[in-house]
C-alpha cells in the first residue's frame, strides 16, 4: 500500500436535480503510484471529470452528494478532510489541469502573480524567492523571454502559451499528483504534440503522477502506463497500456479501438462502430450498462452488473464474458485468450494461497 | 504474461462491497437487443415552453404575484362598477369622508378622521364610502379601481408598442448587421444620449396633456432597451449552425425571422416586457405626481397619489389606499418577471 | 430548365469534375485597418462521387471554404464552377436556388445546428417547404419518414424534440435534412469532431454508405487526419488560408511532401503503443500567426525546420510534382534550390 499515493475505493457521486438524483460516478476504484501515469478513457458524460473533480473536491457542495467510497491520499481520505485541510492538498501536493485554456486563467491578473499565488500560499516564499520560482517555472515549461512574460496577462498569450502557463502553475508547488482533465482537446494536433512532450518531460524531471483524462485513445498510447477505461459512470476494465490496447477483455474497450481507423489499414476496411447511443445516466437499471450496445449481450447481462474479474496480476474487467458459466462459444476470439490468462491467475493466487508450494 | 502477480496493492480493492445476488447458471444464454430498440428514445421529453411553465409555477413568489394581478386587474375592471358612484360625480356634502365598510371597522375601515371622530354620524351621511371620499366627495373606491385601470392601461399600452417597435427595429439591425447595423445604432446612442425625461417633458408641453402624449412620450425612449436586448440575443442566434443550415436551404429572410431567430429571442423578449410594464406605471405615476400626467377628473395611480399628498396630515387614507395598490402591482410584476426570467433562462436547463 | 443554363455558361471544366474552383478568396474586413484573408486563393477540383478531404489547424480557414461554397459567404474573390454552372461575383435568384439545393452542408456542432423550438420533421421538412412549396402535407410526411429510416432512425421520432436526443443522433437528423433537397454535392464541416469516439464510426460509415447509394460528391472537412484519410480519396492540406499540399490520401500519408504536412501527420499521436514508443516525432515549435497579418513569401516558414531564405521572398507556387500530388514548397523547385545552392528535394 505504501507504494499506492493516491488510491480510490468504490467512489459514488450523485447530482441532485428536478428530475431527484442522477448517479454520475457509480462505483469507481483505481490507485496511482508514484510517478506512472493512468489514463482515465471514456466518453463525454460518463463521470470521467466528475471522478477528477471531487478528487480535488471542486463540486459544488449544494448539488452534489458521495453516498459513499474513500479517496485515499498518502493513507488519508481527502473526503473527510476539512475545508482548510483540502485547501492545503489543492495545489501543493494534487494539482488540476482544465481542458479549456482560454478559461482557466484569471483575465485581470498578471501571468506571474497568477504563479506566484500558489506558492507564496504553499511554500511561504518571499515575494522575491516567487518571483524567482515562477520565472524558474516558465522556463521549464519553455516560455521564452520569461522576465518580461511574467508581466504579461493572459490575453497576450496564445492558446498553446497559455495551456503551458497553466501547466507551468499546476506543477509549480512540486505536487506529487496531477490531475489532467483533457489536458489537449482545445488544442490544434501540433500544439497538442508539444504540450504532450512537454508534459513527459516534465513528469520524468519531478517524478509527478499524473491522472490524464482524455477521450483521445491516441493520446493515451502516447502517454499512460496503466488505462482505466469508464463506461457510465464505472471503470470496466483497466489494466497496463499495453494489455489494454493489445488485449482489451471488455466489449466496449474492443469497440472503440475497432471503431477507430488505423492509418495503416486500407481504406477499404470497413469501420466497426459501437451502435446505439450511450446511456443516459439518469435511466440506468440494475444490468451490466452496456448491454443494450453489446454485440456479446447474454440474458444475465439485463439484470446482472458483474464485478471485476483479474485477467493478469495487472488487468481486470467487468463483464459476463468472464464468467466460467458463460457457453464457450459465445465468447470471442480475442477475450477467449484472457480467459485462460485468467484461469491461469486464479492457479496462481491458489497456488499463491497454499503457502506457494504446488500440491 | 508470463509474470503473473496478483499483487495486494492492485485488487484487493476492486471488489464491490455490496455484491449482488449471484444470477443463476441459467441466465448465461446470448440475448442481444435488436437494433431498433438501441434507438428508442425515453418517455417525450417536455417541450420548452412546457417545462418553462413548470418552473414558473414552482416559484412561489411568480405564483402569488400571478394570482395578485390577476385579482387587481379584475378589480380594476369590475370595481368601478360596484356601487352606485362614478370616478367623476361630484358631492360637495360628503367631501373627505374616511373610509368605512361594515364588519370592517377593527381594521381601520370605521368612518373615524384622525381626530377620532366618526365623520359619517357626525354629518349624517347614510351612505358607507369604502375607501372614502375626496375633497369633491368623489368616491375613492370607484376612484382607486379606475385609476388601477388606466395606470395599467397606460403601462400595457406602452410596454406592447415598446415590443413592436422595439423587435422590428433591433432585430432589423442584428440581421442585415453591417452598415445598416452601424447606422441604426448610433441613432439609439442619440436618442438614449438625451436625458429621457427631458424629451418627455418637452414632448407633454407640445401636445395635450392626456392618456395619448404619455403613452406617446414614454415609448418615444422606451423600445430602446427592448431594442437592444433584441440585437443581442439575435446577433448571438444568427452565426448558429441552425440557422446556417436553413440558409443553406435557401430560406427567405421572413422565412428565417419568423420560424428560426423569433421563436429563439421570445424568451428574453417576454422577460423585458414584463419589466418594462412597472417601469411604466411608475413613470406615468412620477409624471402625474410633478403635474405632467392627466388631468382631473380622470384618475390614475399617480393622480390619486399627487391629490393624496397634497392632504397626507388630515387625510391619510387618501395617498395610503393607492400607495398600496401602486405598491402592489409593481411589486407583483417584479417578482413574476423575475420567475419568468428564471423560467426561460436557457442557462438554467440542464 | 438545367439545359438552358448550361447553354447559357458553357464551362472548360473536366467532363466528369462537378465542382472546380478556381483562385477562390475570402476576406473578412475587421476594421479600416486590418483584413482577415481566411481563404487567401486556393483551386482544387472533385469529380463526381469522389470524397476530397480539408485538413488543417483551426483558424487555416478550411470551414471557410464550406461556407463560401455553400454560399453562406459571398466569395471575395475567384471562380467556382458547379455542375456546368459557372458561378462568379453575385448570384441571381435562378442560379442561388439551384446552389441552395444541390450544395448541401453538415455541420460540426449537433447541439447548435438544430433548432431548438422545431420538432425533427420540421427540421427536416424545411427544405422541401422551401423548395417544393406544392408538396402535399401527407406527402412531406412521408418523405421525412424515409429520410428517418434512411440515417437510421425511425418515424417515430418525427415528433420529437432535438433535446430529447443524444449527439450521434442529431448528426444523424441533421444529415436526413441536408438529404432531403437530393443535393449532389455535401459540404461536411467537421461533422465528426464533437462526437464521441464510439458514435464517429457511425456516421462515417453513415456518410460513405449514402455516397455509394446515391453518388454523393463530398467535400469533408476535418482536423482529425485518422478519418480524414479513412473517408477520403484526395485529401488538400491547408495552412493560413492556402493548400500547401494536395494529393490522393494514400500517397499522402505514405510520401507526405510539405513540410508542414509532415509534421501534422507526425503529430497525431497514433492509438498503438508500440507505435507510439519507437517512431519520431517531428515537433514543430511556435504557433500559427495571425490570419490578418500574415508572413510574407512561404506563410510556413515561421515554424518551417527547412526555411531558406528565399523563403521569407518568394510565394512558392502550387504546382504538380508528381501526377495527382501538388505542393506548394521551395524544396521541391529546382530552379530556387540552384540558387539557394542546395539539393533538391527528390519526390
């Protein structure tokens, strides 16, 4: 556990609106360690920046219920800190990246003051030890000329300058974790490609961890060590980059990789899209919620949300298909060969169990 | 996969602590839905103007408010008729009655002066004025119900013509836009330039004193401001893709103002004229109250108010009883348009 | 009808070429001083039934073009010929008619390109209302019904409400209403880019079975190159308001030429791993500069690893390489390359 800076256990978040409440985050667990990077992939509206958000518990209180669920920090539930203690965490040890540059800055305030903010809160720096960092910190991020873009405001920057600014405050207090809420999506491709690079850079300089949330799956392959893929408000499936992207065991991870194109195939190929829309939160039964969209649905699918089911030492995955009762030839090819894996790993764990001697 | 692990730190939290009933062995056979289903949509969703209606009636003060006018329009239109007098018969023997109404007398409705003494048996009137009677013995409950009925008159009259001229010429600007739009405005700039009161006054001394010139003179600057929110809100509309997608199509210029950008603005546009209609009965008060608004006999709010005034030691009852209508319906339409606007307000759907 | 007119502008355009534009410009005057040139003289042509693809940053100017071929702008400067018409300055009310139904457009945000006060069939009636006004009521109604089925939905929701549908769908009612006039030529701004990754394949695959059904000619505009070149079978790179690159979408990603071309192909980052780990990306530095001030001779050569100087002089010409492969560099112009002393660019 030690090794785990931030972990979260069966996180549950709720809106309350007109029509009572609407579950946004139903159930979601993951843990970061120090220095890796989890991508958090998902559509829009599936408690993706929800789950971010009240991380850094920036939901509006009014509004917003956690019926249950812990995030652990260092040991610590965040959910259970005061008002001041979570003041504390915000910014010095996790800091929040937004997606929208043009926003997330202060239009009325000095680019410098904006860093220099943080750390005369954090790290009870003199004026002139912050002015210093900040400067220290634009460098880093590659601003040039940073004397005089220190008194610079907001507007004189352009979209990718300002995304680098915002990322320069975000690290500026050495957080240990970083949360980055679509970090490129406003970008243009080649902007994002300098922000990415920028940001692998910087993670290997400071040893940050980073949450990055994205619906890009190509950014991801870029970026992440391990993959939580969320379907309406629950993580289905997570595992390392690789298992996921190489062998993803859940429908809907298969699906949205088939229904990417690969720049490689022929144009020819046709491209298999995940049919039906996604569901609307507020009318989510008692079933897995991604039966209705399945091509693999069974009648227990309906009713039955399954539980998570370890693939590999790293990779598990919410389905029926894993299930040892499901007939074998309802299940694919590429799922087939984590069923063995699986079979495998509950060998292991037995084995594990017995004291590791084989009987 | 060959190192297979299954280390403590990555699962051991990934169970669900309230696991459900394990589903029976029979339940894994293939059942996808067919496709159609995938596009079913929920229950209708409520229209706009459904769901707007919704909200308003769960604003308590847009409902009490919609109740209170409701109840004093009706007054004003029916209680002139209520007894025998009229806003304009004089009745010199019974001038400056107090108000009296019979089993109302604990509320002050007792026919006593400030003196204390009982007006009506002292003189003998037989007769009980409700609201009292004036200076000219002209009943002030027959006074107060017509005056309700010209202030809003006045106000409905001017708000409505605020709205026509108000939507034709802002929403000529924001669509030809360009130099059109440039021109168009700096005229509402001169105009809004000039201290309105001013163009008022001056406009009241050029022609008759009258319900006319002060409707005349209070839309002559009034559209402005229903102008202006009109530009807004259609300048905004007009670069929406909907409405590209209609010119695409080839829409007339009438087709798109009367099925694209008007629907789309009514919102905001029945906001502002609910705030302009007390804005107008406080000005037609303000303009009888300086000796600018009608003239006796007819009678206004604000009339009433000035004639009050003029006798609040000796007479109370003759500036509160229209104080307090006044009062109320300005009160009233405040906070209905304010539920409105919380109604209508697109920021507000979720 | 369609007979007279095409006597009446006999075009030089390619037997089966429907659209072919020619020096195309659009300029936006913001004040006395300063010109937006967000299409500053672009050319290309689409046959009949082929997809061109428009790729570019945002602020190149590639929604522009859609929006003056579909003239919701009047183009400042240029000639389009469509279709045996030749279009040129201001149209008369014969020939907008026409363009107002053959040319179609789709747009990029679901949200925004429906009206909220209208149900979906009369979205999707309005251009039948417009342009066939002596269609009976019962016919319109079956008609839309067809449009429904068409894109994948069904009658039943000809009733309803825009809000009461999801993103994907959307898209889907905002297709069966370009649809409904039978256009022959789409303009598809950015039709994919605000839906989910899941609902992308959808109404791709959506676009190219209706192409294939009905002959649709498509000009799609995008800045998501992985479908770009999917749905695609030319594809023009655009850069501050010109095309720098244009060629048949294999060659493209196969042998990019221009220098910007390849490092936006570079930039995408790919959905593999593996790729991802082992290929070299080339990162370009800066930003794109301002449409209303733009760099003199190569607009590239700001952020261009390989300018010269020559460059910061001369406007290089856009002029075929190869056959069917145009670009517009110094690199590949023998003549500039001798004087600036250095190789030429092999293709």
């Amino acid at each position: 556990m030690d090794n785990h800076i931030l972990e979260v256990n069966n996180l549950h978040v709720s809106f309350k609106t007109r029509n009572g409440e609407v579950p946004a985050v139903r159930g979601v667990n993951f843990s970061l360690k120090k220095g890796e990077t989890l991508a958090i992939v998902g559509e829009s509206g599936f408690g993706k920046s929800v789950t971010a958000k009240s991380i850094m518990q920036l939901l509006p209180k009014q509004n917003t219920i956690i019926p249950e669920g812990e995030i652990l920090y260092e040991g610590k539930d965040l959910l259970k800190f005061s008002k001041k203690e979570i003041q504390n965490v915000r910014g010095s040890d996790i800091s929040m990246v937004f997606q929208d540059p043009m926003t997330s800055l202060n239009p009325t305030m000095k680019i410098g003051k904006q860093i220099m903010e943080g750390l005369s809160r954090h790290m009870s720096l003199t004026k002139k030890q912050a002015r210093e960092r900040a400067k220290e910190m634009l460098e880093l991020v590659g601003i040039p000329n940073t004397e005089a873009r220190l008194d610079a405001y907001p507007h004189q920057f352009s979209g990718g300058m300002r995304q680098r600014v915002v990322i320069a405050i975000a690290l500026a207090c050495n957080p240990k974790v970083l949360i980055a809420d679509e970090p490129t999506t406003a970008l243009d491709v080649t902007i994002q490609a300098q922000i990415l690079r920028l940001m692998r850079g910087l993670q290997e300089k400071m040893d940050t961890a980073i949450v990055l949330i994205t619906h890009d799956l190509g950014v991801v392959a870029n970026m992440a060590d391990r993959v939580a893929v969320m379907y309406a408000g629950e993580v289905v499936e997570q595992g390392t980059l690789d298992e996921i992207f190489y062998s993803p065991q859940h429908p809907y991870t298969l699906g949205l990789l088939r229904s990417m194109p690969n720049l490689d195939a022929p144009r020819t190929e046709p491209l298999i899209p995940i049919p039906g829309s996604p569901p609307d939160p507020a009318s989510l039964g008692t079933g897995c919620p991604f039966a209705a969209r399945c091509p693999y649905t069974m009648k227990v699918c309906h009713d039955h949300n399954p539980d998570y089911t370890a693939v590999s030492g790293t990779q598990a995955v919410r389905c029926w298909l894993q299930d040892e009762r499901t007939p074998e030839e309802h299940v694919p090819e590429v799922i087939r060969k984590g069923r063995q894996t699986s079979e495998i790993a509950a060998d292991q764990a037995a084995i594990d169990a017995a004291g590791g001697v084989p009987v | 996969m060959t190192t297979i692990q299954p280390n403590d730190g990555d699962f051991k939290n990934l169970r669900s602590q309230d696991r459900p009933a394990e589903p029976s062995a029979d339940l894994f056979v293939p059942q996808p839905l067919d496709s159609t289903v995938r596009e079913e949509l929920a229950a209708p969703a409520p229209t706009f103007w459904k769901e707007a209606w919704e909200r308003l009636f769960k604003n308590k003060g847009a409902v009490v408010s919609l109740v209170l006018l409701i109840i004093l329009s009706a007054m004003s239109l029916i209680g002139p008729s209520m007894n025998e007098f009229t806003y304009r018969e004089q009745h010199i023997p019974h001038s400056n009655l107090p108000p009296k109404v019979a089993g109302l007398e604990w509320l002050g409705f007792d026919g006593k002066d400030v003196n204390g003494v009982d007006q009506y048996t002292q003189r003998g009137v037989e007769t009980n004025y409700w609201f009292g009677t004036d200076e000219f013995g002209r009943d002030l409950w027959t006074r107060v119900w017509k005056g309700t009925q010209i202030s809003l008159f006045i106000a409905l009259v001017a708000a409505f013509l605020d709205l026509v001229i108000g939507v034709i010429y802002g929403g000529i600007s924001a669509y030809y836009g360009g130099r059109i739009d440039n021109f168009m405005q700096r005229i509402i700039e001169i105009l809004t330039g000039i201290p309105n009161l001013i163009v008022i006054i001056l406009f009241i001394l050029i022609l008759e004193p009258g319900i006319r010139s002060i409707i005349l003179a209070m839309i002559i600057t009034g559209w402005v401001g229903m102008a202006r929110v009109v530009r807004g809100q259609m300048l905004q509309l007009k670069g929406q893709e909907f409405v590209l997608a209609s010119r695409t199509l080839g829409a007339s210029d009438s087709r798109l103002m009367r099925k694209h950008l008007l629907p789309n603005v009514m919102g905001p546009i029945i906001v502002t004229v609910m705030f302009t209609i007390p804005t107008a009965i406080f000005f037609e008060a303000f303009l009888s109250f300086i000796g600018l608004g009608l003239q006796a006999p007819l009678a206004s709010l604000g009339v009433l108010i000035e004639d009050g005034y003029d006798a609040i030691r000796s007479f109370p009852y003759k500036l509160l009883i229209p104080a307090v209508v006044i009062s109320l319906v300005m009160i009233c339409f405040n906070l209905l348009a304010d539920g409105l606007r919380d109604a209508l307000d697109p920021k507000m759907r979720k | 009808m369609t007979h007279e007119l095409k006597e009446q502008h006999t075009t030089n355009a390619g037997q089966d070429d429907l659209l072919v534009v020619s020096d195309l410009k659009k300029h936006f005057r913001l004040n006395r001083k300063t010109v937006l040139k967000a299409v500053d003289g672009i050319s290309f042509s689409i046959k009949k039934g082929e997809t061109l693809g428009l790729v570019g940053e945002s602020g190149c100017g590639k929604s522009t073009v859609g929006r003056t071929l579909t003239r919701i702008y009047e183009p400042t400067d240029g000639e389009v010929h469509f279709d045996g018409l030749k279009l040129k300055g201001r149209l008369d009310g014969k020939t907008k008619k026409r363009i107002n139904r053959d040319v179609q457009m789709i747009f990029q945000d679901p949200y925004s390109s429906l009206n909220p006060r209208m149900t979906v069939s009369e979205i999707i009636s309005e251009g039948l209302v417009i342009h066939n006004p002596d269609m009976s009521q019962k016919d319109r109604e079956k008609r839309v019904h067809e449009l429904l089925l068409l894109v994948g939905l069904n009658k039943n929701h000809a009733g309803r409400y825009p809000h009461e549908f999801s993103g994907g769908q959307r898209q889907r009612i905002g297709i069966a209403r370009a649809l409904a006039v039978e256009p022959k030529f789409i303009v598809a701004d950015e039709p994919i880019a605000a839906l989910d990754v899941s609902i992308q394949a959808q109404i791709v695959n959506l676009l190219k079975e209706l192409q294939e059904e009905r002959g649709l000619t498509y000009l799609f505009i995008a800045h998501d190159l992985s479908m770009v070149k999917y749905i695609s079978d030319r594809i023009a790179v655009m850069y501050l308001g010109k095309i720098v690159e244009l060629a048949g979408s294999e060659a493209l990603y196969e042998k990019p030429l221009h220098p910007y071309t390849q490092a936006l192909l570079s930039a995408i980052p790919l959905p593999d791993p593996e790729k991802e780990r082992t290929r070299e990306q080339i990162v370009l530095t800066g930003d794109v500069p301002s449409p209303t001030d733009i760099p003199s001779g190569c607009r590239f050569r700001t952020r261009c690893p390989f300018a010269m100087d020559s460059c910061a002089v001369i406007d290089p010409e856009f002029r075929e390489v190869e056959p069917g492969h145009s670009v517009a560099c110094h690199l590949y112009d023998a003549e500039i390359m001798a004087k600036e002393g250095k190789e030429l660019k092999t293709v």
